[in-house]
C-alpha cells in the first residue's frame, strides 16, 4: 500500500541554524505533498505545500522541493526561531483518487536551542 | 472564521463502552475526513464523506467504527464495545471542495480518547 517515510525522528538546532526534514513515498500517483506542523495537544496546521508540477515553492524561511523521479520531497526551515519547536508532519495524496486521504511520514520533533 | 471544531476534547471510556464524537467542519466545506492518530504516529486515514455521502471507509479498523454525516455538516465518528487498542486521538478534518481537487486539509484541535 501507499507509504510516507519520513527522516529525521528528531532533530535539535540552535536559533539561527537550518533545519532539513526528509521524507519519501511510494505511490507514483501522488500528486499533492503538505507539510503540517502539530504543537502539543492541537491538531495539525498546514504550513506549506506542493503540486507534483512544481519543483520548489518557498515562503518566507519555509521551503519544500520536490524530486518526483526519486520520489523525494524536503523540507527546509532556516533562520530557525523557538517558536519553530513543534512535531512536523510530511504527507502525500493523488487528488486524481477516490479521496483525498493524506498518507502521513512518522513525523519530526524539532527542537530549537534558544 | 471559526474553524474545525470537535467535541469532547478527552474522553475517558471503560473497555465495552460505547463513545460518541463530534466534529463541526468549517461552515460550507463539502469534504470531510476522520483520521486516528496513535502517541507519537503521524495520522491515519479512516473515512471520507462528501456532502452526506460516506465515499471511503476503507481505514476504519472493524465494524466497531461506524461515522455518519447525516445533514452533510457535523459528522459523529462512534466506537462501539471500545477497546484498549481504541486509545488514540481521533482527528477531524475539513476541506472546500469535493474530492478530485488538490485542497487544504483543515484539522480540528482532536478527541483524546483513553479506554481503560
């Protein structure tokens, strides 16, 4: 079936530094990866996302990439703020589907050291 | 504008009982999901509703699960004869548009359910 993997589990960066969150699928349908970022005891919010016809998209210090050959696509944060600590989430879906169920990785606990 | 709301925020069950869940979707969204989300797992798909129509049940994990979405807004996901397993958040999530268009996933805060 459909996977999201996604790498780093956890990752610490001090304030000011990058940070670059991997993840990888298996369906060649998808189309459509968000990233989401969880803070405790709240549900997920969208902070970005991409269309398989696009190669990157930036906003502001958050950008994504996209490598559909490779199936890959990256999160990159920079200029990291304490703020930024949360769990993010990458997933992906094929809007061409049934549904428009997200197929979510496993998830990245960010830690920015102030 | 207000957003995915979803009510009880915790609800604490005996192993056997039946629980109820509730999620308002953002007013005027035709799509609906309900996603369980395990302590420290990303989310996971359970069933899909346009309008009032259940379109995906594909996730739910046995006939104990049962959603409905009768008047095609609020939607109630309810477990039957709740298991230890159950133990999750449960998600809400709320889009525009039908299925077939690549739309923001809106989720609400989510249900903490604990089975004892």
């Amino acid at each position: 079936g459909e996977n999201v993997e996604q790498h780093p589990s956890t990752l610490s960066v001090q304030e000011g530094d990058s940070a670059v969150i991997k993840c990888t699928y298996s369906d060649s349908a998808s189309n459509y990866f968000p990233w989401y970022k969880q803070e405790l005891g709240k549900g997920p919010q969208l902070i970005i996302d991409i269309r398989s016809n696009v190669g990157e998209k930036k906003d502001q210090r958050i950008a994504v990439t996209l490598n559909k050959t490779a199936k890959h696509f990256s999160l990159h944060i920079t200029e990291t703020q304490p703020e930024d600590s949360a769990v993010y989430f990458c997933a992906a879906s094929s809007y061409g589907g049934a549904t428009n169920k997200l197929i979510f990785g496993t998830g990245t606990l960010l830690a920015v050291q102030p | 504008g207000a957003g995915v709301s979803q009510s009880p925020r915790y609800k604490v069950a005996k192993r056997g009982q039946d629980v109820a869940l509730r999620c308002d979707p953002i007013s005027g969204h035709v799509s609906l999901f309900w996603y369980q989300q395990a302590l420290g797992q990303g989310p996971e798909f359970l069933t899909y509703f346009q309008n009032e129509a259940q379109l995906d049940k594909s996730g739910l994990p046995s006939d104990r699960f049962f959603a409905e979405r009768p008047e095609g807004s609020v939607s109630t996901l309810k477990i039957q004869r709740t298991q230890q397993e159950d133990s999750a958040v449960y998600l809400c999530a709320s889009s525009l548009l039908p299925r077939g268009n690549t739309d923001t996933q809106y989720f609400g805060p989510g249900t903490r359910l604990t089975v004892l």
